[in-house]
C-alpha cells in the first residue's frame, strides 16, 4: 500500500481513520477516502449512490461507444 499516512474523518459521523496513500492527499481527498472506508448508515449509503453513479456512467458510455 502506500507510504503516506493521514488521519481523516468521516463526513458523516466524524470517525477518523487512518489513510494511506502513494501520494500526498489534500484534506477534502483524505476525508473522501475515509467516508468511502466508513461502516456508518450514511457513509455506506453514500457509498452505494457512488458505486451506482459509476456503473451507470460506465454503462452509458459503453452505449456511446457502441453508436
């Protein structure tokens, strides 16, 4: 994994974690990450529209790929 580590906290419930990344990461990418890594209602909800936005981005991009 990476060399850096950064506490950050999630957006919703305020719980930190610990990131680690390849890369130096600005606050709002290392609190992303940490509310991406959360197990709280909200955080997994969020999770789930994140997850749903990018498959349906992909799907549709596949299509205008196709034409």
């Amino acid at each position: 994994m990476g060399n850096i580590v950064k506490t950050a906290k999630c957006r919703f419930c305020g719980q930190m974690t610990q990131i680690e990344a390849d890369e130096e990461l600005t606050a709002a990418q290392a609190e992303e990450q940490a509310t991406m890594t959360c197990n709280c209602t909200d955080a997994v909800e969020y999770q789930k529209e994140k997850q749903r936005k990018f498959y349906m981005g992909a799907i549709d991009s596949h299509w205008h790929y196709q034409e």
